[in-house]
C-alpha cells in the first residue's frame, strides 16, 4: 500500500507542475486568476516596483497556493482512476445468481 500511495505522489507531484500550462488553468477560473497574480507580482518584484522581499514572499506563496491546489486536484484524479478501475475489475469477477421466493403459491423475482 505504501508503494502505491508514493506512485500516486510522484505522479501528483509531475501533474501539479503540467497543470501550470494556460490550457488547463482556463479551466479553474480561480486558481487562473491566483496563477495570473502570481505572474503579476513575480514582473513587479523583477522591475523593481516593489521592495524584493516583500515581492518574493507575496510570489511565493501565490505559487505555492497554485501548486498545492494543482497537486490536489491531481491526486484526486489518480485517486479515482484506480478507484474506477478496481470496480471495473470487481464487476468483471462478481458471480451473481437470481433470487426467487415463493410467495401465494407463484415466484416472483426480486432482481
């Protein structure tokens, strides 16, 4: 089991930093504009608008407030991969027989 949740980590952790592509960050439009403020403060602190401590504390905690819901997100996802696919193999390996009962002299079925 712990091999698994460390599979489902890394694969987190690779997903969080693809999912910082536009393509997908349109499709949150929060975490878009948190991602759009993290870009923003990044060029202030560059050019000098603002003092560079300040800017750098404010850019990373925006980054890692945009990683760390990415990261979420993705782990859910595997998470419900595996368990999608484990009911996918429960299903192909349930036996299931008809129940009947006898009831006033006829059969009826439940199922």
């Amino acid at each position: 089991m712990n091999t698994l949740n460390s599979l489902v980590d890394a694969y987190a952790l690779k997903q969080a930093f693809l999912k910082l592509a536009p393509q997908h960050m349109i499709k949150n439009p929060v975490m878009a504009l948190v991602w759009l403020g993290t870009l923003i403060t990044l060029i202030a602190t560059v050019a000098g608008w603002t003092d560079f401590t300040f800017g750098f504390i404010v850019t990373l905690l925006l980054l890692l407030t945009v990683l760390f819901s990415n990261y979420a997100e993705a782990v859910a996802e595997a998470r419900g991969r595996g368990q999608a696919a484990s009911l996918r193999q429960a299903r192909q390996n349930l036996m299931a027989s008809e129940l009947l009962v006898l009831f006033k002299s006829k059969i009826i079925s439940l199922f």
